[in-house]
C-alpha cells in the first residue's frame, strides 16, 4: 500500500496523466467502432476492450508513483537489453549472411548434393 502514500506531485505527472487517459479513452472509441465479427465463436473474452484498458490505466497509474532512481535503472537495462539483441541480431541475421555471399546456417540448400 505504500504506491498510494501521498506526495507532492509534480508538473510533468499533472500534465502527462490527463494526456495518456485522453489518449487512451481516444483509443477506446475508435476500437469499439470498428465493425465487428458476426459470425458466432466458441470462446469470447468477457469485458474486452474495456478490461484491458482498465489494466492499462492502473497500470500508467503505477508507474507515474516510481522514483526517479527507479526510471534511471529501467532505462539503463533497457538500452543494455536494446543493445545486446541489437548487437546479437545483426551479427546472427541472414541478411547479414547473404550480404556476404553466404548461405544463413539454419537454411536449407536448394540444390541437391552431387552424389558423383
């Protein structure tokens, strides 16, 4: 219970919260006018879009009560995270192979080996 301990909040957090609920109530509308599927299903997924919305605000709502400490530290892991995958993904990818002449290792050959 200490995310709802009251603090002074800032001026980005007043700004920036009425613009992500906006957004979001903006986003509701427009899905919930697309044309829907008529057709019968065997399975439907009760309260949808409303559930994940709300998921989605509590969730927006938890995160504007993070530190700053904390921000810095997400962002740290994610540009190492970012990096890793990035760095790794295009040492591995198979255009990088092909770029090179080469045939990507997990592909097959499409030609058959001469058995002569």
């Amino acid at each position: 219970f200490s995310v709802m301990v009251q603090r002074p909040i800032s001026w980005h957090t007043k700004i920036m919260l009425p613009l992500m609920i906006l957004k979001m109530i903006i986003c509701l509308v427009v899905m919930i006018r697309q044309p829907a599927d008529t057709s019968s299903l065997a399975f439907k997924v009760p309260a949808v879009p409303m559930l994940p919305a709300t998921s989605i605000l509590i969730n927006v709502f938890l995160t504007t009560k993070l530190s700053g400490q904390t921000w810095i530290r997400f962002g740290v892991w994610m540009l190492v995270g970012f990096l890793i995958y990035g760095l790794y993904g295009w040492k591995n990818s198979s255009e990088e192979y092909r770029m090179r002449g080469e045939s990507p290792p997990n592909e097959k050959c499409d030609q058959p080996a001469n058995s002569s």
